[in-house]
C-alpha cells in the first residue's frame, strides 16, 4: 500500500486556494512525489520518485508605468514571490522503458513524434465520379408518365420497313423491298412481307439472312464529290466504275471516326451520264435525296457546256426556247456565250436548267445541231462546287451548304 506525505502539500494548496488571485492558470512551484510499495509475500520494497522541475522565472517588464490590466498581473506576481517567484509550468514525458520500468524525461517519445509525422492532418479529396454522356440519366428511373410524355414528343416514331434496311445499309429502297418479299427478313421472330411495315430498330429485333439488324443507324452522311469522267453514278453496270468506288478510303476509315457505328451505305443525289464531270451530292439520307432530285423542287442547276464548232446567235435563241424531252417541254433558265479565254479554243456556254430530266442539257444543244465537247456541272442550288477541290475528291457539306442547296430539314 502505497504511502505519501501530504502535510506540506495539503498546506500548499490551502494557502493557495484561500489566496484571492489564485488563478487555475498560474504558476506552481517545484513538487516532489516519491511513493513507495511493500509487498506481503516478499519483503523486499522498490520505490519510485519523480522530481518534477520548473523553467526559469519570466523575465519581468521594466517600464514603470503599465495599462491597467497589465499592473494588475504584476501586483498578482509579487504575491508569489513568497512561493519563489513566478515560475513557467514545464510539463514532463513519463514513459515506459524497455526494461518495463517508468522513467521522466524531457521530450515526447520517439514513437510519438514519428506518429504525428505520419499523420495526414486533411481528409482525402474524394475524387468525384464524372458520368460520360447519359451515364447517369440511365441509372434514373422514369415515370409510366414522363416515358409516355418522351416518346410522344422526342423519340423518333416508327418508320417503314424498306427505309429502316435502306438506312441501315442493308441495301437500297428497292433491294430492301426484294428482299422482304422473299421473305429473307424477319421482325421479332415472325417473317414479314410488307414493306409498309412499321418498325423501330431500337425496341425491334430485325434479322436480314439471319443477321442481326444493328439498333442504331449510321448518323447522316453528305458528301460533295468532283467526279470524273469514265464513271458511272449507280452500281448495276459493271462495264464502268461507280462513283462509290471513289469512297473506298473514306468507308476504310470509318471505324476509326465513328466507333460503334455502322457503315453507311452511299448513294448519288441525281446521276450525271458517264462523260459528265463536275458536281454531284453523294449521301445516305434518302429523305434528302428524294426532295432534292425531283423535278418538284425545281432546283437550279448550272452546266459548262464546250462546243465543238462555232456558235452564233441562232443557236441561243433555239436553245432558250427548249426541246420535248420524254414528252414533256423543256426550257432553260438561262443561256450565256462565255468570253473566250487564251488556254481554251473552243467556244463555251453556260446553262442553267431547274427541271433536272435525263441529259436535258445535251439535248437541247442537240436540238439546235451543235455537238457538245464536255459538259461539266458547277453548281446545284446555292452550293458552287468549290474551285480547290481535287477531281475524283470530295468535302463534307456543312449545314450551311446544305440549306444552299435547299434541304429545309
């Protein structure tokens, strides 16, 4: 049982305690513990003192006269000198050897000051998880209401059959519609023979010759194409090359632009014969080419016609008043002589026409008995087929062009 002498101590504290100034944050004097233990069953005792020490006094202030606060501190100080002065409180490290005993020291273990290093004083940023496009709108559950509300008003509405497989790549309009009455595609499991189907690839399971249909449809495409002369604008004759064929690349590198997407299927707005050159609008939008090859639109398309021979005003009047073209009288907007240029010999006209029939150019030179020596197409509506572009190259039309053009959509 553990012994301590408490009489000094306890007259301490009173004296202390009793004092008016005394102050939880004031300075004590040095304090001498010892504790001794006896055992019943040994009779050797061990004891253990501590001798707990002060820093030195603080140094005084020397200036005489002092605010009110501060000479009420020095006043608090002189009562203390009795105690011996005012003393720092110095707060020492009892810690456990690696004997097993306790032992003072002056500084904070070794194993503390290597913790507080390691320590992280700030909480980890948590970094926040970015949602890639519609990540985080498809983990949202929608209403029966709101669902209703979208495809109302902003999903696509279903479309036929032959449109979807043309759109798709599958084949064109009139392929696709060959290929159903054969009965080579099947719609949700069930074969189907009309072409007016209506259906919707994203909700739709489409198979063609047991292949599966892809849900999305390649994006629009529209392309602007110099062509050259020798080829042909549809792919059915194999004794001259398609016009195509000049997108081998472009249809190469498509994986590589458009990841996950497939492949458009191409086609021309309109054809130009085989020994036309100049512009011509190449894409995979159907709608598009439909309105803006049919004679409806009305278009305007301008021509460079070469003469082979020489051309006088008779000839301008003939072809201003038009021709009988498949049982329908043509006439053009606008017929020009050009002024001659040094590097060319022959004799050139400009022809504009709206109507867009089948070698309607050609046959109204024809008409007036001048034979044409190259006929080459520069522009379709308010689109100019650019003057830095390449023969057998093409460019991408931009929103603009295409509302030059005439598309509305």
């Amino acid at each position: 049982m553990a012994s301590v002498a408490t009489t000094s101590t306890a007259t301490l504290f009173s004296s202390l305690l009793s004092r008016p100034s005394f102050s939880l944050f004031r300075t004590l004097p040095r304090i001498t513990c010892s504790s001794s233990s006896t055992s019943t069953s040994s009779s050797s005792s061990s004891s253990l003192q501590f001798n707990i020490s002060f820093a030195p006094p603080k140094p005084k202030p020397t200036q005489t006269t002092l605010p009110r606060h501060q000479r009420q501190l020095q006043e608090n100080d002189d009562d203390d000198e009795e105690f011996g002065g005012p003393q720092q409180l110095f707060i020492p490290w009892i810690v456990r050897g690696e004997d097993g005993n306790l032992k003072l020291q002056t500084h904070p273990p070794a194993r503390l000051i290597h913790a507080l290093a390691d320590a992280k004083t700030q909480k980890p940023k948590q970094k926040k998880k970015k949602n890639d496009g519609d990540g985080g709108a498809k983990n949202v559950k929608l209403s029966k209401a709101a669902r209703r509300f979208y495809n109302d008003n902003f999903r696509d509405p279903p479309e036929r059959l032959s449109k979807v497989l043309a759109a798709a790549g599958v084949a064109s309009r009139r392929g696709s519609e060959e290929l159903i009455f054969e009965g080579r595609v099947t719609v949700n499991g069930s074969v189907c023979n009309t072409p007016q189907t209506r259906v919707d690839p994203a909700s739709d399971i489409i198979y063609v010759n047991g292949k599966r249909l892809p849900k999305k449809l390649p994006p629009k495409v529209y392309l602007a194409l110099y062509k050259p002369k020798g080829y042909i604008c549809s792919s059915g004759e194999k004794e001259f090359k398609s016009v195509i064929s000049l997108f081998d690349d472009y249809m190469k590198s498509w994986d590589k632009r458009n990841p996950g997407l497939p492949r458009p299927r191409l086609f021309t707005v309109g054809r130009l014969d085989v020994a036309t050159t100049g512009l011509i609008i190449v894409t995979n939008d159907g709608d598009f080419a439909q309105e803006v090859s049919h004679p409806s639109s009305k278009l305007p398309k301008e021509y460079i016609a070469t003469i082979d021979g020489a051309v006088n005003r008779r000839h301008l009047i003939a072809i201003s008043e038009g021709t009988v073209i498949e049982g329908t009288h043509c006439t053009p907007d606008l017929v020009e002589l050009l002024p001659r240029q040094p590097d060319i010999s022959r004799p050139r006209l400009r022809v504009v026409v709206h109507e867009g029939r089948n070698h309607e150019v050609r046959e109204l030179v024809k008409n007036t008995g001048l034979e044409i020596y190259s006929l080459k197409r520069v522009r379709i509506g308010g689109f100019r087929l650019p003057s830095d572009l390449g023969l057998g190259k093409h460019v991408e039309l931009k929103q603009s062009d295409l509302k030059s053009i005439g598309w509305k959509n």
